[in-house]
C-alpha cells in the first residue's frame, strides 16, 4: 500500500478548530483556490426532510471540503446530516437503518476499469462507508470508452481517479489506495478488514490468489464480466469449502499464471466464463485478439450495468439478505429482443346512479327482498333467507364469515339488519307478526318473523327509505348536524334496544379518525386481513358486482385509485410492516372521517349473539333515519370491532394485538361507550352528494317456497 492522501482525499476543515482556521485563512490568500458556499441550500433542503431531523442534525458543525486536485474548497454539511440529506432519495429501497447497516461495511475492489463503475455505483448508493481499490496502472486515452473519467485525467493512476470521484460525491466515505495493485505476495495485507471482495482484474494469477485468500478468511467475492451482463458470486463467508471459480478450472498452479499474454489466457478465460455461454460478437472478438484487435473489448454501458450488479450484490451480504454463490446474466440484447407493448390500462365504466329496483308486487317477495338489500361487511351477504306464505327465516351462514368477523358478530350485524328490513317491508304489506332471535345449529342465531296482520306505521313510514338507504363514501361537508336531528338519531337506535354514541366535537371526531385510519394501517399489514379486504373489491369488466364492494362504490379520485393498484401487492405490505410504516394506508379514512359532520356508533348492552343481532336491527334503524335526514352514510368496521377479549385480537393480528387493544380503549373513550357495553357498528355521518354506485345483491342467498 503507498498513498498520498491530499492527492485523492478531500481535506476536511473545521472553520470552529484554530488549526483547521488557519488553513483555511491561507487557502483564501491564495488567489488560485475557488471557495464555494452552498451551505444554506443545503440546510433549507435538510429542514424539508419528512420526518424533520432532530436539532442535534439540523445544527451539525458544517465543514470545508477542500480538493487538491481542483484547488476547490466546498462548505458541506456536517457527515451525520450529509449523509442523511445526500441519501434521502433511497428511502426506502434502502431504509434508514439499511443504510446504517451498510456503513459498517467495506469493500475492497482489485482492477479499477470496470471496478470504477462499481466504486462509483457503492458510493452514489451509500452500499459502504469504506473502499480499498487497488490498481497499478494509468488512465489511458484508449480507457475512456468504459471507465467513467474524463480527459483531464490522463496518466493518472486509476485508482486515484477512482478515489477522486469517491470524494466529491461523498467526501466521508473512507478510502485507502494500493497505487501499485496487488499481486500474489500483497493479496494478504489488501484483505485485511475488507467485509467483501470484488475481482475486476485481469491478472489470472492474481484473480486465483484472491480467491484462495478470501475463502481462507471466509470472504465473498464479487465479479462483473461485462459481457451479456454476468455476475459471479461466491459465497467463501458461508461455504468454506467452496473451490476458486466453482471449480471449473480446477486445482491450478499460481505460479504458472504469471505472466500470461492475452492470447495464451484465452483458453482459461473460456473454462470461467463458459465459451457457449459468451456473446456472439464477444465470441468472434476472441477469435480476432492479437490479429486485427489488441484484447477482448468491452462497452461502458456493460460495464456500468456490470456495477449495479455489483452493488445490489453488495447490499445483499452487507445487510444480511439472501444471495447464493452461482452466476447469472442479464443481457440487455435478450431482453431488448423481447420488447412488448404493456397491458393499456382498462377503465372503469361510468354507471350512473339510479333509485333502487322496484320492489316484487307479492308481498312476501316484497318481503324477502327487503330482508337480501341490507348491508353486510364486505357485502358478502352471510346469510341464508327462506320464506313461505307463513313467514320468514333469516339464518346465519358460516361460510361467508371473514377472520374480521370474530364469533361471528359481524355477520349477526348483518342478519340484525336483514330482520330489520323485513320488519319494515311486513309492516308496509300489512303482515307484521311475532319476532323471534333464538339459537340454531350449531348456537348460531336464527331470526324470524310469523306472517300476520300487523302494521306499525313508525315502520311502514320507512320503507321508501329503506329501499334507497345505501352505502355513500363520498368525502363530505362538515356541516354540524342540529340537536331534532340528534334526537332523531338516538330515538332510532334506542327504539330497536342500543344506545346511540354521537360524536360531534371537531377533536373527538378528529380523534376518531386517527384511531380508525391506524387500525386501517393494521389491516392492511396484517397479511390474513389485507388478502380478505383485497378479495372483497370487484373490478367491472373482469369480475362479477353482485357480492364484494364495486371499486367505483369507494369513491377514489384518480390518484388513490391507481394506488389501489400498489396496495393490493401482499409484497409490499410486507415490505411496509418490516418497516412498522405505512403511515398514509390510512389516510384516505382519516380525510372521510376529518369532512364528517358526525360519528355514530351503535352501542350493545351485551356481546352475546342476540346482542349483536340487535345492534343490527338499531344500525340499520339509525341508518335509514340519518338517510332520510339527507345525511351520506358510510359503515366502517375497525379490526376490533368485533374482537372483544384480548385474545381475539391476538388471533386477528398477532404483531399488532396490543396497539389494537389500545385503540379499542381510545374509541370506547372517545365516543363515551360504557362498561359492559359492545360496539356493534361505526357509521360515518356528512353531508355528500350521492353515491357512485349501489352494491348489489345475489339471488341464490333467498328460497321462496309456495305453500
């Protein structure tokens, strides 16, 4: 190793530091050297940073950058909001604490032609916080077509070109030079404390000697060809008895590498990188070496390929992530043989909004219809309906539940909303009989309702309504609701056996819709509940509307449509909950919450099965009247809504059962719930224009039978 720092390292100068000041005062009497002061663009760009950075970064000491070679001396930021601010745009193909991970490594790279561009890809990702590069030879005229520097830099070592490129990207990162490169009898010392090795040399004896070394330190080493883009990996640092190049040379003898031409190492060169497997044009070029060309050629654009290669492998061991020993190609030829045109988007089509189908003129038909239009979580409908001439059945069907639906609380919502609308549609055809709730097979509810003569005219009143009562997620207006409109409300939810939780306070409505759009966050990272919400969206054109939630019914502008389309990726769910991020997943709650005039919820004196098919009949209750008062409506279930003891939650989410726990006491605290009391359903109260769509219902769920 010989080096002169100054020739290829910035000198680092702490204006605050007596001798570093004093540099600098000389440096400035010097007419020669250019000061360039970008600091306070740098600092504006750093206090813009999501999240802001703390004030031990913000009021880092800046410091003088000064480079020899262009007698230039820059004002940087300090190295801890220098890089934080340099490295921003990797978030999060890198992470945070990724990239703190992989400043602890270094590399050591031998051949700094194409090990130029992989200096140059580690140091622009940040893929190291240190590089050892090694190369004896000089930049030529006849380099300029692969290595990365410019004329300016002819007759310098390679590696201090190299270095010197480091450095005015990142003047931190820290870099030592073998000027001399390293041969057979210096591949000891150039490993030492290098974390991962990178052969781009062309000496064969060398190229075997680092092998040999880093697998007896057990070392991976790295190689980009540049030819159809191969990569070459070998894994020493988890299989220790691995053979130099996988082997396909064999046991040869250094010693007799020495020296090779490039005629006499073609046939080595063969057996590495596999003759059938070359280029046509890097085949034929072979063939020509020594006749009408000098050496086997290579293109820049293959070589800088060659280096992101290099430093995706790079990431990968330094961070601890899967990568075999092996080899691959990625030849850009191939694939720009194979171009095609991409999928053009399908758009959804418009369906205007019509009033609900006329109800069936038999009255038990009218009926059962009533009973199939009521709302279910997901639309799934978890019910089977029958009817006679003597009255109604409304069973719970188990094969529609969803890991949401704990003891299947949500689908008695659904069957409490079912017998509700029956109720209504008996009372307006004057059949209104006895109800009964009682326990099926196997403890299911099973409600039902005995044909009579009855009619209630608080009922039948509502039946209009209950025919257009629909599901509206349009961001409304936050117009306060009056207190008749209130009293209305409770009276609704009270009349069927709950109690009404209104919540009208701006903060609490905003408190509310905080803790809704962080259990939203949860469902989506939680990968049983994301694939079960992603199954319940329907895509006309492609899938069928009649159960599940039309995409155009979630009333998403332009832009969070397209989202949708990365939010449906179990993959980058996944990648999110690695981070616990996804703050914004449940933004779009959070801004439908923020225009609510109110929030609603239904309360339940019990968590028994009958409770919750009460807390049907009151939602659905409190629903049609808040239609009918020209409130939109919109039902949201939170994760834990119908997990009501702590290890019903870990079962929904094992990673976040406590944060789920914690948000069910803010929401119980927030809307006023009180002890013994079970929360049946969420609605969403504002003043909108009308929905997009309705959902629909399927037939096969209803039998009618004639008798």
């Amino acid at each position: 190793m010989n080096e002169t720092h100054g020739e290829y390292t910035a000198m680092l100068l702490d204006e605050g530091h007596s001798g570093d000041a004093a540099v600098l005062d000389r440096l400035r009497r010097d007419p020669a050297v250019v000061f360039v002061d970008r600091l306070d663009h740098q600092r504006d760009a750093l206090r813009s940073l999501v999240p802001t950075p703390g004030p031990d970064v913000l009021d880092e000491a800046p410091v003088w950058a000064y480079y020899s070679w262009r007698r230039t001396a820059v004002r940087l930021l300090g190295p801890t909001s220098f890089r934080l601010l340099r490295l921003d745009r990797n978030r999060n193909k890198i992470t945070a604490q990724e990239q703190e991970r992989l400043r602890d490594v270094t590399v050591g790279i031998v051949g700094l032609s194409v090990g130029h561009a992989v200096a140059l890809a580690l140091t622009l990702e940040g893929a190291c916080g240190g590089l050892r590069l090694a190369d004896f030879d000089t930049l030529d005229l006849s380099n300029l077509n692969r290595v990365p520097g410019t004329v300016l830099d002819l007759g310098v070592n390679k590696a201090v070109v190299a270095a010197r490129r480091v450095a005015e990207i990142d003047p931190y990162v820290t870099v030592t030079l073998w000027k001399d490169g390293v041969d057979v009898e210096s591949v000891a010392e150039f490993l030492d404390g290098t974390d991962v090795v990178i052969d781009e040399c062309d000496s064969l004896d060398v190229k075997v000697s680092l092998r040999r070394e880093a697998r007896r330190r057990g070392l991976p080493v790295l190689m980009a060809t540049s030819d159809r883009g191969l990569l070459d990996v070998e894994r020493f640092d988890v299989e220790p008895g691995r053979p130099a190049f996988h082997g396909v040379i064999g046991d040869v003898d250094v010693e007799s590498l020495a020296g090779l031409g490039s005629r006499d190492k073609i046939p080595l060169v063969l057996q590495i990188l596999d003759a059938g497997q070359l280029s046509a044009t890097m085949a034929a070029s072979l063939v020509e070496v020594d006749e009408t060309i000098s050496t086997w050629p290579q293109l820049g654009g293959e070589v800088l390929l060659g280096g992101a290669e290099v430093a995706a492998a790079v990431r990968r061991i330094g961070l601890g992530q899967p990568l075999a020993s092996g080899r691959f190609r990625m030849d850009l030829d191939e694939h720009l043989d194979a171009l095609a045109d991409p999928p053009l988007p399908q758009h959804l089509p418009e369906q205007p909004v019509n009033r609900a189908a006329a109800p069936p003129q038999d009255a038990v038909d009218a009926v059962v219809d009533a009973a199939a239009r009521a709302p279910s979580g997901g639309n799934v409908q978890p019910w089977t309906i029958a009817a006679d001439d003597a009255g109604l059945t409304i069973t719970l069907a188990p094969e529609h539940t969803t890991a949401m639906d704990v003891g299947y609380r949500g689908s008695c919502v659904a069957v409490g909303a079912a017998l509700h609308n029956a109720r209504i549609a008996a009372s307006a055809a004057g059949l209104l009989g006895a109800v009964t709730v009682h326990d099926g097979d196997p403890g299911l509810p099973v409600a039902t309702m005995t044909f009579g003569s009855g009619n209630d005219r608080e009922l039948s009143d509502r039946y209009q309504q209950m025919l257009d009562r629909t599901t509206n997620r349009r961001l409304g207006v936050p117009r306060p609701l009056d207190d008749a409109q209130a009293g209305l409300l409770a009276e609704a939810a009270a009349r069927e056996g709950a109690r009404l939780c209104l919540v009208t306070d701006r903060d609490d409505i905003a408190a509310v819709g905080a803790i809704l759009a962080e259990s939203d966050r949860i469902r989506f990272l939680t990968p049983t509940l994301h694939r079960e919400m992603i199954g319940e969206l329907r895509w006309p054109l492609r899938d069928s509307v009649d159960t599940g939630i039309d995409v155009r019914a979630l009333e998403l502008d332009s832009a969070e449509l397209s989202t949708l389309a990365l939010l449906r990726r179990p993959e980058v769910m996944e990648r999110l909950g690695a981070q616990d991020a996804g703050r914004a997943l449940g933004k779009s709650t959070a801004d439908r919450i923020a225009s609510s005039s109110a929030v609603a919820v239904v309360a339940i004196p019990g968590s028994t099965a009958r409770d919750y098919v009460r807390g049907g009949e009151a939602t659905e209750s409190v629903w049609i009247h808040a239609q009918a008062l020209g409130l939109a409506v919109q039902p949201i279930s939170p994760v834990f809504l119908y997990g009501v003891e702590s290890a019903e939650l870990e079962q929904l989410s094992p990673r976040y059962a406590a944060p789920l726990e914690r948000l069910r006491e803010e929401l119980f605290d927030v809307v006023g719930a009180k002890a013994g009391e079970a929360l049946a359903m969420v609605l969403r109260l504002s003043h909108a224009p009308g929905p997009s769509v309705r959902s629909e219902r399927r037939a096969d769920r209803v039998r009618r039978r004639i008798s």
